[in-house]
C-alpha cells in the first residue's frame, strides 16, 4: 500500500469516527498538494469548528515540516477553525495536539510518542 493511500486511509478512519460522535466531518482531498492551504479535515458541531492535519506513522516520531505547521495556521486564521494535528502512532490510539503541544526542531516539528501520550488528547476529550 503506497503511503498516499495509508493516509487517505487515515482521513476517512478518522472521518468516521468524528461522524460517529455526531461531528460532521469533511475530508479535503489533494490537501497539501494544491497551492492554497487547507487541512485534511474540517469537522464541526455549530459551536466549535476544528481543522485537522491527520498523521499515522509506525514509528515512535513523526516529523513535520514548516508548511505543514504554516499552512494549518493560515487556513484557520482565514476560516476561523481550531488548528489540530491527529496523529496515530503503531496500534496506539489517535491522539490530538495543537501547535503549541509540538515541538520545534532546527529544520521543522516532531511529534514524540511519549510526548503525545502525555499532552495529546483521546477523541472523545477533544469534542467534550
């Protein structure tokens, strides 16, 4: 399986899930491949509007470069969303940061299982 249909994947595993927690969910296709910025994930429930960058790695890290960051930010100062990255490590559950939660490297961001275990949140806390 290429790794573009492991996150394609990813989306819709996660887009059902917030469709089964009554959160409509929209999945941005060719996100990250077209010129303006835009998230993976839009999900709403009329009071709150989040955007989500999903990740699934079978490592114990996940890097992000600075677009991946800055095109989130952008999109939700436009569009007035909550910026939110998903990510799944190896048979773990999904967890959920913000951008303050990452952490900053010289040439991007990681996201440390460890530290994601400790800041990040369970689906169900981040909609509650």
């Amino acid at each position: 399986m290429s790794s573009k249909s492991k996150g394609t994947k990813a989306e819709r595993e996660l887009l059902h899930m917030f469709w089964s927690k009554k959160w409509a969910a929209l999945r941005s296709a060719g996100s990250g491949s077209m010129k303006y910025p835009g998230p993976d994930l839009i999900v709403s429930n009329k009071a709150r509007v989040l955007a989500v960058e999903c990740k699934s790695t079978k490592k114990d890290k996940q890097y992000l470069d600075n677009y991946d960051v800055s095109q989130l930010k952008e999109f939700c100062e436009i569009f007035g969303a909550e910026p939110w990255f998903a990510v799944r490590f190896a048979r773990k559950e999904w967890l959920f940061l913000s951008i303050e939660d990452i952490e900053k490297t010289e040439h991007g961001f990681v996201i440390d299982s460890k530290i994601a275990e400790r800041r990040g949140l369970l689906i169900d806390e981040l909609i509650e």
